[in-house]
C-alpha cells in the first residue's frame, strides 16, 4: 500500500469516528434512549450496533485469513464506502447485531464505540504493509480484501451517523 493510501485509511477512520461523536454530542441519557416509533431504532441502540459490528468486521480481519495474490481495487473500495453509508437503500441488520441493551448508557456505548474505533485504527497502522493480503467474506459484498473491509468500517459508522441524525430531527419535532 502506498504512503498516502495507509494515511488515508487512517484519516477516514479518524475522520468517521470524529463525526459519529459529533451526531450524538449534547444528547442526554433519556433522549438516546427514546425510538421515534417502536420500528425505528434510538441513538442508543445505534451506537450499540455500529460498535458490534466493527468488533466483528475487525475480528473477521484479525482472524488471519491470507491471500498470496493481493487483489487492489480502489473503484470498490471507494464504492463500498459510498454504497454502505447510502441510507437511499434501507438494509435489515442480521439477527446477530440488532441491538440487545447491551449497554445501559449512552457513555457506555460510546465508550465501547470509542474502543473499537481505536482498534481498528491500530489494526490498519499495524498491518498497514499486508492489509491488501488480508481476506474476509462478506454476505452482502463476497470477498473483501482488508482495505475493503476498513472502508466498511467507515461506511457502517456514517450511515447509522446520518439515522441518528434523523432520530435527532425526529425527536426535534416532538
């Protein structure tokens, strides 16, 4: 990977982590805790899934699944990021990381959010000259090389960013 590619995964991820804060900042405990109706998700249970799904899209990288032939396509990396965080097309999450209460706070989640983001980010700075040799299978997306994968870590984030700024307008209008 070339200088600026690794300086720019690093930037999208710090990046990503600086706005997800930003659209939850000034809310207290009781407005992330409330859904705008019992079919959409609260800030709470956002924060949760987003910070459950980058454990496991991390863990599918930290489980060492190598390719010798490293396959680069920046057109789908760049197109992952855009096509994940179009909230246009609504998605159903998999059972597994649909929100569960695992956090009773907001700052709880957040920090566990927090956490995940700074292992990702040491994750991309340690791997940074392999990351293209690192697979990963991904239902939706098939094969993913770990460029692939961080953009969907970014991607994740920004769209559950721009559904809690629609809780947020929600809730406004209350």
């Amino acid at each position: 990977m070339a200088p600026t590619e690794r300086t720019e995964i690093l930037q999208h991820l710090e990046r990503g982590r600086q706005e997800f804060l930003a659209a939850v900042a000034g809310l207290n405990e009781a407005q992330a805790k409330v859904r705008p109706d019992p079919e959409r998700w609260s800030v709470l249970d956002c924060v949760e899934h987003v910070a459950t799904v980058e454990e496991r899209f991390l863990g599918w990288l930290e489980a060492d699944k190598r390719v010798d032939e490293p396959r680069i396509d920046k057109e789908k990396e760049a197109g992952l990021l855009a096509r994940v965080s179009d909230r246009s097309n609504r998605a159903q999450a998999p059972e597994a990381v649909v929100p569960r209460g695992r956090f009773r706070t907001l700052a709880e989640a957040l920090e566990e959010f927090n956490h995940r983001r700074t292992l990702s980010i040491q994750f991309a700075q340690d791997h940074r000259e392999d990351l293209y040799h690192l697979a990963a299978e991904h239902a939706r997306f098939g094969s993913l090389n770990g460029p692939e994968v961080m953009m969907l870590i970014v991607g994740h984030a920004d769209r559950h960013k721009a559904q809690i700024q629609e809780v947020r307008a929600a809730l406004d209008k209350k």
